[in-house]
C-alpha cells in the first residue's frame, strides 16, 4: 500500500518540506497515521491540524487506501 502524504503551513516545519509517501505501511485508518506520524515526527503530537483524504476532510476513523493522498492542514483562516 502506498499513501501520499502532504503536509501544509507550519507542518512542513515539523515533517517535511515537500509531499513524501509511506509504502508498504500498515496503515489502515487516519487514526493509525496519526499514530505512525507522532512517532516518527514527535514535533507533531503536540500540533492541531485536521486531515484530508483525496481532498476530502475526514475524521480519524476514515479508511485508507492504496494510492490515498492526505493533506495534513493546520488551522487557517481566510479573508
């Protein structure tokens, strides 16, 4: 299974510049992600962001899937 993961805003501090991929993960829910990405990039675990599946915002029990691209999004706001 392969994920794209895209962080935004100031997760591209605590991650990753650029868009990376987990292969061979398994990983089956937003909330193991969010597991396997605190422990990978600690820096995370204490920031707020919301996730979004093939740019869909979905809560943690959303199931991934082979070829998924989540968006992590930290708080914004428009004007």
């Amino acid at each position: 299974m392969k994920i794209t993961i895209l962080p935004f805003g100031a997760l591209t501090d605590s991650v990753s510049p650029d868009a990376f991929s987990l292969e061979n993960a398994q990983i089956a829910t937003v909330s193991q992600l969010h597991a396997h990405l605190s422990a990978q990039y600690p820096a995370i675990a204490s920031q707020k962001f919301r996730y979004a599946v093939n740019q869909e915002l979905v809560d943690e029990q959303h199931p991934l899937q082979d070829g998924d691209e989540v968006a992590l999004l930290p708080p914004f706001s428009g004007g």
